[in-house]
C-alpha cells in the first residue's frame, strides 16, 4: 500500500510525526505499507518548519512544493498545482491529509479529482464560525473525505449530522497527543528562561496569531495593557507570530513584564507551558496541550473546535472581552481553576490505531 502523506503548516509537522514513525516502525514488522511525505511549503522558515522536522525526527520530506506566503487564493491555488504534478508523478492508493490547513484542503481536492482516495486526520471538528478560514478548510475537506479519523465524540456527531457514512468514521483519539507525550521527557528550558529570572509558575504564556486578535492595533495594545495590570509581578511570556508582530510594530507598547521571543520550537514552547501558571491563546492545538498539561487555558475566541477542553479540559472561551479576560485571570490567580480531565483517547497511542485501519481499509479491498 503506497501512502502519500501531506503536511504544510506547524501543526500539521506535529500530527504527522507520530504518524510516520508508526508506519516506518510496521513496515520494518514485514507489513506491505510505504510512505512520501510531501511538504507544501505553507511554512517554510526556520522557526516554523524546518526545527520541528529535526526535534521531531520526521524524516526528509520526498518532495517540497515550496509555495511560499501568500493570499488563501494564490496559497490554495499553488498547492494544487504542485499536488497536481506530485501526484501524478507519483501515484498512490491514499492521501492523507491532517487539520485545518490549506494545505488540507488544497490537496484534498486534487486527490479526489485524481480518483485517488483521502483519509482526513482530525476530521469532523467543527466552530460553526465561517469567518475562521480553518472552518472553510475542514468543511470542504470533509465534504470529499473517503476515511474521517476523529479525536472525539463530538466530531464524529457533526460527521453523523451531515450525512458521512459511519462506517468510514474512525474514532482513533488525539494525534497532537501521541507527540505530546512521547516528547514530555525531552521538554527544553529555553536560554531565555534563566537570563529573564523566570522560575517555574512565575509567568504566562501566550500566543495569539487569529486576525480577530491581533489585525487591529488598538484591540491589541488594549489586551496588552489589560493583561499586563492583571498579572501581579508575573512574566508575559510571548512568542510571537509574524503576523502579530506586522502589528505589534505598529503601536507603542513596552512593559517590562513583557518577555517577546520569535516563535519557540515545539520542545522549548511545551516546557514553558508545563511549567507555567497559565496561557492566553487563540490557537486550535494549544487548547489540546494546556488540557492534556493540566494547564489553565484562556482562550481569546468566542468559539471552538474543540468543545472537550471547555467541558472536559482546563480551557475556557472568552472572546475578544477584555473584563472576561481581567476576571480569568484573577481565578488564576486566586487558585480557583476549575478541576479537569482527560478527552477519551487522549491517551498518546492514537498513531497505532491509524495505521492498523490502514491496513484494514487494505484488507478488504477498500482502498
Ligand atoms: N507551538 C510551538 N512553538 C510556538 C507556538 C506554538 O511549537 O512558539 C506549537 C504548539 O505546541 C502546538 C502548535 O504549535 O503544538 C500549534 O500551532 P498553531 O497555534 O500555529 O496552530 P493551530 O493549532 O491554531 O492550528
């Protein structure tokens, strides 16, 4: 069985990772099963590829489509004409596909109009906000997906909602999870963290890269003075996506609370979290990691697509409310956090059951 595995974005490097060792490790057990990563080129700088790709020990992709930044038109576009070639170059029996991305979508549809089938990795997760360009991604994926591999329950309801077949959903748990947990031992203290004083607990980290939150300058100032007010002598930890640094440049903002990094690689950015008092994020996979962490997680949107860490996890939603924010912070700080568990399948072993479907699907003769 020949598998052609698509990853673009930074998420995508850490779902794909445990996905590829499990298929390499199979294959070496005599199973009839080969790989071709193919890199779209979404992310394509240091901070964002090419580190996760040697901390995560994901092998050399086979090939690079390098379609650089670009609008969601021209980026899509680009995609699926280099997927195009990619594929009929080298024809296969699945593509796999993981997230929200463009990349996601993008090459959904060229292996679907090539009649070849697509297995979607965290499929059916769903914010019901078409404003999110990742909601637009996941439906129109979705829509054409052969194979939906879901973290949770909820997702395989919206699957069920919108009329997908359930004998093509696999409830196989959280893939994030699985790099998670194998990497916990190998968390890195970044140098920054002894030259800043930091000790564990002694700050919050927080990303925000949503254009709801950091394309207006003066919603961003705001949330800046206000979590700065609310956070005692504690650090802001912030690393800082280059789309919210086009911002940040633009406004006059200085605290010396504030400690502003480039973007971390996935073993640095998870020791800060493990060892912080709580994260502000608008990010999808934050929200999983800070649950799954025992972390407090507040998180700036009004919605998400991953509903098990509000009602299961340590997160909670607040919009872009600046109060709401203040009022988070304080139960932080006052030790009220509410109390929280495990998302069933969250368990680190969801790699496994992914590929051992794969091999099913082979079987009996549905690929
Ligand atoms: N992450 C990282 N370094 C950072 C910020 C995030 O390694 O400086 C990791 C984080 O642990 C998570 C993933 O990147 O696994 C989330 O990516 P992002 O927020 O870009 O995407 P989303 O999850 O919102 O799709």
């Amino acid at each position: 069985m020949k598998i052609t595995i698509v990853a673009g974005a930074r998420p995508n490097f850490i779902k794909i990772a445990p996905l590829i060792h499990e298929i390499i490790r199979v294959k070496e057990t005599g199973a009839d099963i080969s790989y071709r990563l193919v890199h779209t080129g979404q992310h394509y700088n240091h901070n964002l590829s090419d580190i996760f790709f040697k901390e995560l020990e994901i092998p050399e992709p086979h090939a690079n489509l390098e379609v650089g930044s670009g609008t969601q038109a021209e980026q899509t576009a680009g995609i699926m004409i280099g997927f195009e070639k990619e594929l009929l170059q080298h024809p296969c029996d699945l593509v796999v596909v993981v997230g929200d991305v463009n990349s996601t979508m993008a090459c959904s549809i060229v292996a679907k109009k090539l009649n070849i089938k697509v297995a979607h990795v965290e499929a059916g997760i769903r914010s019901f906000d078409l404003a999110m360009p990742e909601e637009i991604n996941r439906m129109v994926t979705d829509a054409i997906t052969d194979y939906f591999f879901t973290t949770s329950a909820v997702a395989n309801q919206n699957l069920l909602k919108a009329g997908t077949n359930e004998h093509n959903i696999f409830f196989v748990g959280n893939i994030m999870i699985d790099t998670l947990r194998k990497n916990e031992s190998r968390f890195k203290r970044p140098q920054f963290f002894d030259a800043h004083g930091l000790q564990e607990g002694n700050y919050i980290v927080m990303t925000l890269h949503r254009p709801s939150n950091v394309d207006d300058p003066v919603h961003l100032k705001n949330l800046l003075d206000a979590i700065v007010e609310s956070i005692h002598d504690y650090h802001l930890v912030f690393p800082i996506h280059p789309r919210t640094q086009k911002t940040l440049d633009k406004i006059n903002f200085k605290s010396d609370r504030l400690i502003l990094i480039e973007p971390l690689s996935y073993l640095e950015f998870n020791y800060m979290v493990k060892n912080c008092k709580a994260v502000i994020t608008d990010s999808g996979g934050i929200q999983e990691e800070t649950t799954v962490l025992g972390i407090p997680c507040i998180t700036m949107r009004s919605n998400t697509e991953r509903p098990e860490t509000v009602t299961v996890g340590s997160n909670v939603l607040i919009g872009n409310n600046i109060e709401l924010l203040r009022q988070q912070l304080a139960h932080v700080f006052d030790g009220s956090w509410k109390k929280s568990s495990l998302p069933e399948l969250w368990d680190g072993a969801t790699a496994p059951r992914i590929v051992q479907q794969f091999l099913q699907l082979e079987k009996s003769g549905r690929l």
